[in-house]
C-alpha cells in the first residue's frame, strides 16, 4: 500500500517539476519565438523534469522519506527513462531538426535523421574506449555501458563549467575587481561611437553621388561615338570605379570600428551598472558570498579531504540549487546569444541534452560528498562504476579549466583600463 | 514648407525579422545575398528623388539607421542602443508576418525609441504604457513593414492581413507587406512603392504633412498588396 502512496507523490512532483520546465520554456527560452513543434517544448519539459526527479530522490534518501524499496523502483525506473530520452529521444530529434533547415534535404526528412543518429551512436560508444571506466564482468548491453558514457560526457561539462564559474564568479562579484568607470568615460565613448557613425554616413553619400553621376555618366557614354568618345569612355570609369572601391575600404573599416566601439560601450554600460549594484543592500550580500565561496572554491582546487561530510552535505545542497539556477540562466543567455527563428529548435534541443547529461553526472559525482551511509544506494542503484575514475577526471578537468579561466580573465583585465580611462 | 538637411529614420525590428535585407533592398536596389547579425547599428543612404522631371526637382539622401538587437536585451544594450535614437525624423518598424510575437514587440519598440527622442517634437510617454491617443498625436512619421510575405500559404494570407491592418491603425501607419528577397514587391508604380515615396515625403517635410493629414490609409484592398 505504501508503494502506492510513494509513487503518487513522485508522480505529483514531477507533474509540478514539468510544469516547471513549461513555464521557463515559453516565458524564458521562447519569449521572442513562436512555438511551432510543440514536440520540443514537450521533450524539453520531461528532461527538466526527470533530472530535478533525481536530486529529489537523493534527498529523499538522506532523509529517509518513503520506503527503501519503492525509493530503489523510482531510482530504477526514473535512470532508465532519463537514459532513454537522453540517448534515443533528443538525439533524434536534433537530428531530424537539423536535417529539416537544410533545403537538399527535404525529402526523406526520416532517413536522414536516422542516419544523423547512428552517426552518433557509433561515436558516443566509441568514447567508452579510451576510459577505464567499467569492471570487465560487464556484458555489452548492459545499463552499465550507457551510464558510463553519459557519465564520462556529463563530468567533462561540469568540470568545465564549475572551473570556469569558480573563478568567474568571485572576479564579477567582488568589488576589488571592479574597474572603476565614471559618467564621463561613456560619454566619450558614445561621442565616439557617433561620430564614426555620422563619417560613415557621409561616406557612403559620396558613394551614393559618385555611382549615380557614373551611371548618368554610362547613359550619355552611349551616345557618345568616335575614338575619342572610347578614350574618355575607358579612362573615367577605371578612374571612377577605384574611387568608388577605395572609399568602400574606408567604410568598411569604419563599420567594423563602430561595432567595436559599440561593443565597448555596452561593457563599460554593464560594469557602470555592476558597480551600482554592488551599492545596494542585495548587492552587498552577493559579494560577501562572493569572497565566501571564492574561499571554498580555492579551498577545493588546492586540497582534497573533507573535515567534515555534513557541513559538506549541506554545502552540496546550496551548490545544487546554485548550480540548476545558474545552469538555466548561462542556458538563456546562450541560446539567446546564438538562436534564430531557424535554429532555435535545435538549439533548445542541444541544451536539453546538456542540461540531463549535466544532472546525471551531477548525481555521480555528489556521491562523492554523500555521507557514507547514503552512498550504498547510488552505488546499488548504477551499478558498479568506477566511480573513483569520474572524480579523479572531474579534479583534473576542473583544475584545467580554472587555471586557463584564470589567465584568460588576467589577460582580459589588463587589457581593459589601457583603452578606457581617461588620464 | 521647411524641409530638412539631414533626414534620418530609423528602422526597428526584433532579431531575424529581415532589417538588413530590407536596408539593402531599399538603398542598393540589389537583393542581400547573405544577411548576417547586425552589431550595433548599421547604416545605409538612399537617394530619393523629390518631384521628378519637374524644375522642382531634387535629390535627396535619407539615412536608414537598423539598429540591431532584440527587445529583451539586457540594460547595458538598451543604454547604448539609445544613442541612436537622438533626433530621429521617422521610423520604419518591421516585424515578420510569419511570427505574430514579432508582432507584438513592435509596441514595445516603438515605445523605446519615442521615449528617447531628445529633440523638442519627441512624444513623451509617461507610464510605459500603449496608449493610443499618443501615437495618434505622434508627429514622428512610422511606417509599419511586414516581411517573408512569401511565406506565408494562400489560405491563411487574409487572417494576417487583417491581423496588420488592426496593427496599422494602432499605430496611425501605413503598412506594406512584402518579401525582402524579391525586389518586384517595390517596384516603380506598385502601391507598395506609393505609400514608400509617401512617407519618405512626410519624413522630409513634416509641416507640409501635417496640413494634408492621414487621408486614406483606412483602404485595406486586399488585391493591390500583391506586387503587380
């Protein structure tokens, strides 16, 4: 009876967990597009759904909620769908998609699709070679085998994301980094920005004259007969046309200037506005986080034992929600970074698939941090991985992606103040 | 009749609407062949000819400013973006007839761009709000321009067609319908390039406009939007 009751409030949660993923769909990703495959916003709500199922029933597990043997069924049962969608459902469907934007292709949309993901399953199982990452008593279709390799892709995003966002967050949050920007300093810039725009403006008025007076110029050329006629005719459009190409350089040059001073004036817009922030009372809490947890990722790049696993548990539980928030937000700004009205199915479609792989590992890997008591569950439940292997490659992963994070943003920031600060 | 030495208009839109192909369409006469992300603000002139084969005739330049970017930009972007909309003489707002919230962000377009006119003819909008009244006291010319028209299936052309006429009233404008890849839909003697020289007219002499007023823009003959 009580397997009953568990299931229905699973069900319950992740019935509110898509509706969740819905609504951050249609207000968030798709507030400038229409719908128009509701088939994507589905696929996408069930990933969303399924992954956030799976940190409720680690958290079930450490607080004893429900009976051992209907927690251990959900686990199976919610593994075994997420790998489904994340193999079988997205794949195909980016495929399909893809294949439907290219014209050529049009006609046998489902052949091609398939074809599209074999393509990928041949090269997502080869990656399970150069990783030791099964027991050899493994068959070769086993739950095992998939798992492994979602693992192995999962982990490798989020080493590179927690490198890059352990050292990125304390640079954009913490004050003594902040470059100390002044009204006047915009202004210029935007009075710069103005006046390439008027000069190119100018410039492609002359370009404007000049074509018209060779195209009158070409009209009467006609007419004109007799070997000097020919003569003129040569001499002043070659004299004509190279003006024209010439002044076409400068103007390319001064477009490509006025997008870079474009580009620098909504940077130095952001960091006005960063710096404000920090003045207010919300902001003055984000940066005393900031230091804290530029400590504890510091801390987590330098040493490797923990003094304590509860306070850690507790920490894995901010980092959790941090991380799923800050995953949707870095998901938004991306997609509306690089979507049109063409690709944004796809796109949407490959974030999916990074979001469930991102979760799956995410449940690997805090097992890690999982009192010890709690860890025989995971490790029931997906089988006998090398689990020592996942940690030591997010570690080295992590630690790559950190310290060219960190020289990146060194080189970055030096550059910065040289071309904005007034002397 | 005071006419103007610098003629500017804007031209706003969400991303992908079709901007730069109809920037080049107008000002080159020529098809973009591969449109890419506008950054910033693109300009391009096009020479307009006032009262042709009359000894009034004139050669005028008009400044086409796309500003690139999409309505839901972060602050930073918007700041920036307002720089181009100083002393603006009319507006072009695009949107694409295939997406009907491309549509809708026109309102919010419009609003940005009024709000920021810094010359002393600029309408002021207090609340954010759309509020008819004030685009129909507007003195800045709009023009409403509908885009991928050729995509559009034959069965469902006159629910858009009725979608945008309701859009043109709202914004006291005329509206033209075309296809961006297709320079027939402009072509001399179409009432598409009518109502064009007509607002570039308003554009140039805005007093003079204002005596003749909005006449017929109320027409919606379903027939002359094709190009013929």
């Amino acid at each position: 009876m009580s397997f009953v009751v568990d299931s229905v409030i699973m069900f319950t949660s992740q019935v509110l967990f898509f509706g969740f993923g819905w609504l951050f769909f249609m207000r968030q990703l798709f507030k400038d597009y229409e719908v128009r495959q509701y088939i994507v916003q589905v696929v996408f709500s069930i990933t969303f759904a399924f992954s956030c199922t799976m940190f409720e029933l680690i958290i079930f597990e450490i607080l004893g909620a429900l009976s051992s043997s209907s927690r251990y069924f959900h686990w199976k049962f919610n593994l075994y769908v997420i790998l489904l969608v994340l193999i079988f459902v997205v794949p195909f469907y980016i495929g399909y998609f893809v294949v439907s934007n290219i014209r050529l292709l049009q006609r046998q949309k489902l052949l091609f699709a398939c074809m599209v993901w074999f393509t990928f399953m041949y090269f997502f199982w080869k990656l399970g070679d150069p990783f030791p990452i099964l027991s050899p008593k493994h068959g070769i279709l086993s739950i095992e085998q998939l798992i492994s390799r979602v693992g192995v892709i999962g982990v490798t995003l989020m080493a590179l994301l927690s490198g890059f966002g352990a050292v990125n967050c304390p640079y954009t949050y913490m004050s003594y980094f902040l470059r100390n920007v002044t009204d006047s300093d915009i202004l210029a810039l935007e009075r710069r920005l103005l006046q390439t725009m008027d000069m190119i403006v100018s410039k492609k008025k002359r370009i404007a004259m000049t074509r018209r007076q060779m195209y009158q110029r070409g009209e009467d050329q006609n007419k004109q007969t007799g070997f000097w006629g020919m003569i003129k005719s040569v001499t002043s459009t070659q004299t004509g046309s190279e003006n024209l190409s010439l002044i076409q350089q400068e103007v390319d040059a001064l477009e490509e200037l006025s997008r870079q001073l474009f580009l620098e004036t909504v940077d130095l817009q952001a960091t006005k506005e960063r710096i404000e922030y920090s003045k207010t009372f919300q902001g003055k809490y984000f940066n005393f986080l900031g230091y804290f947890f530029s400590i504890y990722c510091v801390w987590k790049i330098f040493m490797v034992k923990f003094w304590s696993q509860h306070i850690s548990f507790i920490l894995v539980g901010i980092i959790i929600v941090t991380s799923i928030r800050g995953l949707l937000i870095t998901l938004t700004k991306f997609f509306y970074a690089i979507s049109s009205s063409k690709s944004s199915n796809v796109i949407v479609l490959v974030l999916a698939q990074i979001m469930g792989m991102y979760f799956v590992s995410s449940v690997l890997l805090m097992r890690m941090s999982m009192p010890l008591e709690y860890r025989s569950i995971v490790t029931e439940v997906l089988g006998e991985l090398q689990f020592n292997f996942y940690h030591r490659w997010f570690d080295v992963i992590f630690l790559v992606s950190a310290l060219s994070s960190i020289l990146f943003l060194y080189l970055a920031h030096k550059q910065a103040p040289e071309k904005h600060m007034t002397l | 009749m005071a006419s103007l030495d610098r003629v500017k208009v804007l031209v706003l839109g969400d991303s992908g609407v079709g901007k730069s192909s109809l920037v080049h369409l107008l000002c080159q006469n020529q098809v973009l062949g591969n449109p890419s992300w506008t950054v910033g603000c693109s300009v391009d002139v096009r020479v307009q000819d006032y009262k042709e084969g009359t000894p009034d005739e004139k050669t005028y330049y008009i400044e086409l400013w796309d500003v690139g970017g999409s309505i839901g930009s972060a602050s930073s972007v918007k700041s920036t973006r307002a720089v181009f909309y100083n002393s603006v003489n009319g507006i072009m707002l695009v949107h694409d007839l295939t997406n009907k919230k491309s549509s809708q962000n026109l309102y919010r377009w419009s609003l940005e761009a009024l709000n920021k006119d810094s010359s002393p003819t600029g309408v002021i909008v207090s609340n954010g709000d759309y509020d008819r009244e004030q685009f129909a006291e507007n003195p800045v010319p709009l023009l409403l321009i509908g885009t991928k028209f050729d995509q559009i299936p034959e069965n469902k052309r006159s629910e858009v067609l009725t979608r945008t006429a309701f859009l043109s009233e709202d914004f006291n404008a005329e509206e033209i319908n075309l296809d961006c890849t297709n320079p027939r839909y402009l072509a001399a003697g179409t009432s598409n390039a009518v109502k064009l020289s007509r607002f570039f007219d308003k554009v140039r002499n805005p007093e003079f406009c204002h005596m003749t007023g909005f006449t017929d823009r109320k027409r919606f003959n379903f027939k002359s939007l094709h190009y013929d």
